[in-house]
C-alpha cells in the first residue's frame, strides 16, 4: 500500500479516502508502430507529423479498444509523448480490414473522446491502397471522429495553410 497526495491510500489499483474510492486503472500505450513524415515544404516546426499506428486485425474486443483509444487521449492530455519522444503532439492511425470496422471503431472513438480530441485519431483500411500503389495513403482515405466529421474524409496529412509554407515567406 502507498500513501498518495492529500491523506489518500493506494492499494491494488483503487484509491480511498475522505469517504470516497476511486479505481485506478493504468492503460497501457503498445503501439505497432510509431512513425513521422516530414514535409520540407513547411516552416519549421511545422513540419513533421508523428503518428502512432494499430494494425487492427479485427480480434481487439469492445473494451480492448475502448482502452486504448482512452489510453493514447490520456497519453496526449498527460503531455508524457512531450517528456518520451520530443514532440508537440501527434495522431493515432488505425488500419482496418474492413471498411465497416473503420466505421465501427471511428464512431466507438467519437462516443469516447471529447470534441477537440477526435482530430487526434484516423481510420482506413487496408482495401484503400496497396504496396503496389501506395499513393493514396496521402490521399483523403481515413475518417476521422470529430464534430460533423461522419461521412467525411481527411488526409493523412491536412494541406497546409499559406502561413505554414515556405513559399509564403517573403
């Protein structure tokens, strides 16, 4: 048992005090892979973008899922991607077998997360490109759980705007 800030006890994942207990549950962050692209075409510091990647092959349950979406928010609110890697931010991309399984996981992430959250997260699958025409993965193919976004399509990396270009400096 560990003592914890404020009088509060920890024991075994839950933590009680002041005639309250709360359940302490660590989520693990396991990615598959984590990448970044970069685009010389930006200023600096906005050029790279970090990702990391589930290769989802349909066997993650509900809640399995359900934990790891939650996971990587709690990683990025927590600002630990700053402390381990380096870095300002990043996204979440899942790749799917089924087109129905982007629709289910994008729409289980949009029930969980808050709103400014769900440009965090992007969803394909793997029938949207091929390694033997591998150009649409910078192509709108992922959908993404934010406000209004149901039906709609971003790129794997948004345009940038013309203040983020080094064409716009003068």
């Amino acid at each position: 048992m560990a003592v914890t800030a404020q009088g509060l006890k920890e024991d075994r994942g839950h933590v009680t005090g002041r005639g309250i207990t709360l359940c302490v549950q660590k989520l693990p962050i396991r990615p598959d892979a984590f990448f970044t692209i970069e685009d010389r075409g930006r200023l600096e510091g906005e050029r790279r973008g970090h990702f990391f990647l589930e290769a989802d092959r349909s066997t993650a349950t509900h809640t399995r899922f359900k934990e790891k979406i939650q996971a990587y928010w709690h990683y990025l609110e927590q600002e630990l991607h700053a402390a381990k890697f380096g870095i300002k931010t990043f996204r979440v991309l899942t790749m799917t077998l089924t087109e129905a399984r982007v629709e289910y996981l994008s729409a289980l992430a949009a029930s969980l997360l808050p709103q400014r959250g769900g440009k965090h997260y992007l969803f394909t699958s793997l029938k949207k490109f091929s390694l033997e025409d591998p150009a649409p993965v910078f192509s709108e193919i992922y959908f993404s759980p934010r406000p209004g976004g149901a039906n709609v399509r971003y790129p794997l990396i948004p345009p940038p705007k013309p203040s983020q270009t080094d064409a716009a400096v003068v």
